[in-house]
C-alpha cells in the first residue's frame, strides 16, 4: 500500500502518461478494431503494471527494506525480467501482426527476434528502474515527513511536560502564601483568594492557546504582583514599566511568569529604596522584557522550583533562534534581560 497521497499522485500521474502513450500510439492505425486495442492494453499495459508493482509493492519491501539482502534481490529481478520477457514474445509470437509489426523487414516478411527481445529487455528494464526509483524516492519523502511529525510530537510533549511543571510549582507556593494569610487570619486572605482565582482561570483556559495577546500575558503579571504584594503588611515594592504596542503583540503564553516568580522567590521585594523593577517593551514586533531584583539570602526555595534551565528550554522550543537571554548576577542584585523576536 502506498504510505501517503504523495506516492499515490505520483503514481497516478505516471500511469496516465503511460496509458497516453499508449492509447496515441495505438490511435496512428488506419483502423480501430477493439480485439488488437485488447491485446495492446494487456501487452503494453497489464504486463508492466503488474511488473511495476511486483517490484515496488513487493520485493523491494520485502526483500531489501525488511529482509536486507541486496543480492538475492537482484537474482530474482533477473529471473522477473526473463520470466517477463518470455511472456511478452509469446504474445507478440502469437500475435505478430499487432506487436512485431516494427520488427518485420516489409518486403522480405522476416522478423528481427533480435532486436525484439533487446527493446523487450530494455522496456522491462525501464520499468522496473522506475518503479525503484519512485518507491524510494516516495519512501524518502515519506519517512522524512514522519521524521518531522515525530519530532513536532516530541516538541509537543515536552512543551506540556514543562507548563505542567510550571502550573503545579506556581500553585504551591500561592497557596502556602494564602495559607499564611490565613494563619494570621488577615484581611487580605479572601482578596488574595480571588486574585488566585483570576490567574488560575487565566492558566488553565486561556494559556491553552498557542499563542495569546501580550496584554493579557501583562495583566496576568500584573495580577500575580498584585497577589504578591498581599504577603507584605506594607505591601511589596515593585515598579512595573509598560511601554510600547503591547495590544497588538502576540506572544507565547507563560513565558515570562518564572522570571516575575523567582524575584519574589529569592530577591528582597519589600524595600522601597530597591524595588523590582520590571520593565516590558513592544516595538515593531520586538519584546524588551527586563527585571532587576535586589538579592536575599533568606528567600531560599528549598525545593528547587522550576527554574531558569526550565525557562530557556522552553524559549529554545518556542521561539528558536528568535530570542536573547542574558542574566547577570552579580553580587547585591539579579538581572534578567530578554528579548524575544514576536
């Protein structure tokens, strides 16, 4: 069976060309007579179909994709080609006036066997170096494009594999924070519950698109600050610069929440002398994001999170050769500067 439509229109357009060929040939006769149109079809036609697909139907997948030996391949060509060949002047034997007409010296009647069976031969050969050439070169195609499908799965699921890591880890440490506001039975704790309501909903429904709106990704950021903040008594210290086109962006959604996460997580985000700042600018398809956080050695995350290799990976799935990352860390404060190609 042919692996995909591409073989299969190949195939069928060799055909026709072929039956053309066949069916012109047969039309230069000074008379149409449907009994030697009969034998021509099954001379010319019938038999190298049959030859053809023998070959790329059956011995070349059997003999040389799954069996592997060249050789014994090549010996029963031959033993095909004879056999072939062999039928072939049995009806132009039986059959002269149709199919050895260009064979026979008109004045004397004599029939040049010899020159018969080598376009014989060489006619089986051309099929048969046809069908190989086809079938391998469909099956090249073919594989190429399973290749690039298995690939794009593969991305595929590891994508899922990475936002799956991200969702759960983001989770756990919003509702360790709720949890907190809820042991100090604060005020803040039914406003940081709905806050966590609207990014969840945002991570479980919208983020599922491939792409969302830069702006949404924005609001999302602005309301994971907002619930941040409500740890703090006196609030968290953060400036957030927006600039730019960010309306009429689009971008890969969660892209950039880990590098907000890990400068509440590690940086220091309630001084208001050395705030986060976070800056976000869109011009002319081109994503500035930065964020500067002063470092803390007791924002520790015991269990590792997510982290930064979990971030690059997923630019280097998502936006291949379309991004630059730099990170500088230096010994007060953690800088990363990102700039995405959107």
């Amino acid at each position: 069976m042919m692996k995909n439509k591409g073989a299969l229109f190949v195939n069928i357009i060799f055909w026709l060309l072929i039956a053309t060929i066949i069916i012109l040939g047969y039309s230069r006769k000074p008379t149409f007579e449907w009994y030697k149109f009969g034998v021509s079809i099954g001379y010319y036609g019938v038999i190298n179909v049959s030859l053809f697909f023998i070959n790329s139907i059956i011995l070349i997948p059997t003999i040389i994709k799954r069996e592997g030996k060249p050789w014994l391949y090549l010996g029963l060509i031959l033993i095909l080609m004879v056999l072939v060949v062999g039928l072939k002047f049995v009806i132009a034997y039986l059959h002269p006036e149709i199919i050895m007409s260009n064979f026979t010296n008109k004045e004397t009647g004599e029939v040049n066997y010899l020159q018969y069976i080598s376009q014989a031969f060489f006619i089986t050969g051309f099929f048969i170096v046809t069908s190989s050439l086809l079938k391998f070169t469909t099956d090249w195609f073919s594989d190429v494009n399973s290749q690039r499908n298995l690939e794009s799965q593969k991305k595929d699921m590891e994508l899922q594999f990475l936002k799956s890591q991200l969702n759960p880890h983001f989770l756990f440490n919003s509702l360790n924070n709720i949890y907190s506001l809820a042991y100090q039975k604060s005020e803040k704790t039914a406003d940081a519950i709905l806050k966590l309501s609207e990014i969840m909903r945002y991570m479980i429904y919208e983020s599922n698109d491939s792409w969302v709106s830069l702006s949404k990704e924005v609001e999302y950021l602005q309301s994971y600050i907002e619930l941040q903040k409500l740890r703090f008594k006196d609030g968290a210290a953060v400036e957030l610069d927006i600039h730019g086109e960010v309306a009429e962006q689009q971008i890969v959604p969660l892209i950039l929440i880990s590098f907000v996460e890990n400068a509440f997580k590690h940086g220091v985000a309630n001084d208001p002398s050395d705030p986060i700042r976070i800056k976000v600018i869109a011009n002319q398809k081109i994503l500035h994001f930065s964020i500067t956080n002063k470092k803390s050695n007791k924002n520790k995350d015991a269990m590792g999170g997510v982290g930064m290799g979990n971030v690059e990976r997923r630019l280097q799935l998502l936006y291949p050769e379309r991004y630059k990352l730099n990170i500088v860390n230096s010994a007060t404060h953690y800088t990363s500067e990102l700039m995405l190609d959107i």
